[in-house]
C-alpha cells in the first residue's frame, strides 16, 4: 500500500493562514484594489514611455505592463509588511480584516444635307454586361475592405481587454492562497521564525512571481500582438485613441 507523502511545515501554515484570511479579512477584494492601482501604474508607464518617444504600439504595450508588474511586486511587499511586519513572540501576525456606374446608351446621328454618312457609337455585344460585373466585383471588394478594418480594431481591442479581464480574475481568484505564502515565506525570512520552526530560509517574491508572473507574462505576448495588428491598419497612429480617430476621418 503505497503511503501518501508528508505534508510539509510550510504547506500545514500556508492553509491554517489561507483559512485566517477568508474568515477575518477580505483577501480578494484587497488583491481587487492592489490590481485595480496596478492597471492605472501601467496606463501612466505607456503616457510616460509614449512622451518619452517610445512609439511604436507593439512595444510600448508589453513594457509598460512590465512596468505594471513591477510595480504590482511592490504592492505585494507594502501589503506584507503592513500585515505580516508584527511577528510578536514569534507566532503568525494577527490578520484584519460608393455606386454603380451606368451603361453609356447608343447614339446616332444622321446624315447631313451635304451627304455625310450617319455617325454612331456601338459597344461589342455584352459590353454592358461585363461592365456590371466588374463594377459589382469592385464594389464588393471595397465593402469587404472597410468592414475588415473596423473588425480588425474590435478583434485588437477586446483581445487586449480580455487580457486585462482574464488577468485580474486569475489574480483575484488566488489571493487567499497568494497572501498565505507570502506570510509565510516572509515570516520565514525573520531569524526568530526560523529559530523557532527549524526551517530553511525562503524569500516572499518566489511564491509572488511563481503564482503572478504567467498572467502578465500572457497579457504582454497579448497587448503585442494587438499593438502589431493596429499598427498595420493604422500605420501613422501610436495609441488605440489615434487608431479610432484615423479610421472616423473623412478621406
């Protein structure tokens, strides 16, 4: 019989504070309000990248949320030291709460009085007919051009939405579990915990990067793509505003 393999200190006081969490404090909505000031870190990165001469979209998008990343990693360490600072004797930190063009007609003329022959112009038979269809086609096609632009831009924008959205449920679906590491791993790196615990040093920012860096690693591959896909449609346009204001222009 095969026997079932030991759970670690570290895994037992990741769920006995994972538990704390969701009864004493609202750990999803503070990780709501700690991704809500990271998005407006990363709108300020791509003005402030934007100003600094950093056009193009494709690359701007994805630096800017490394910027946002940063500064979420940042976040993360003031909420620990707000929550988890006070070790006290050395337990875990008590938690708070266009139309159609038209057939040419045949005219004639008759002779003159001076014995001009009559003058007339004539098409080939089926001229007309081959008229229309080729004006049908081009028109077609131009049609099918304007509605693929517009289609192309909603594509880009809702990816890079349901980046962003995707993103922030992923993150505010693991608080609890995210905050419990992190106090545990953070405590872990005080001298008295470890005293007290017999147990290897560990740092906050592995659990961090290991449980975050995925969802913006995949919004960054996302915001480049749609960058790359308005930046083709909208060559001279260096946002998603100019992009919307190029295409509504009268041409």
């Amino acid at each position: 019989m095969r026997r079932r393999p030991a759970v670690s200190q570290r895994e037992r006081d990741v769920e006995r504070l994972r538990g704390k969490l969701e009864r004493d404090s609202y750990p999803r909505l503070q990780m709501l309000l700690l991704v809500t000031l990271t998005g407006a870190a990363g709108f300020l990165a791509s003005f402030l990248l934007l100003l600094a001469g950093l056009q193009t979209m494709w690359l701007r998008y994805p630096a800017s949320i490394a910027v946002a990343y940063l500064a979420f990693l940042f976040l993360l360490w003031i909420w620990l030291r707000s929550r988890g600072g006070d070790i006290g004797d050395g337990g875990l930190p008590d938690l708070a709460p266009s139309g159609r063009g038209s057939d040419v007609a045949c005219s004639g003329e008759g002779g003159s009085f001076d014995g001009g022959g009559a003058s007339a112009d004539f098409e080939p038979p089926g001229g007309g007919m081959m008229s229309d269809v080729s004006d049908t086609a081009l028109e077609a096609v131009g049609s099918a051009e304007e509605l693929l632009i517009p289609l192309a831009l909603l594509v880009a924008i809702c990816a890079a939405i349901g980046a962003a959205i995707f993103m922030m449920f992923s993150l505010v679906a693991s608080a609890p579990l995210l905050f419990a590491e992190l106090l545990v791993d953070g405590l872990l790196s005080a001298s008295l915990y470890r005293r007290l615990r017999g147990l290897d040093r560990a740092h906050w920012i592995e659990p961090a990067i290991r449980r975050t860096g995925w969802a913006f690693l995949a919004a960054a591959v996302t915001m480049a793509v749609a960058g790359a896909g308005l930046a083709l449609y909208a060559p001279a346009a260096h946002s998603i505003g100019e992009v919307i204001a190029s295409k509504r222009a009268p041409r």
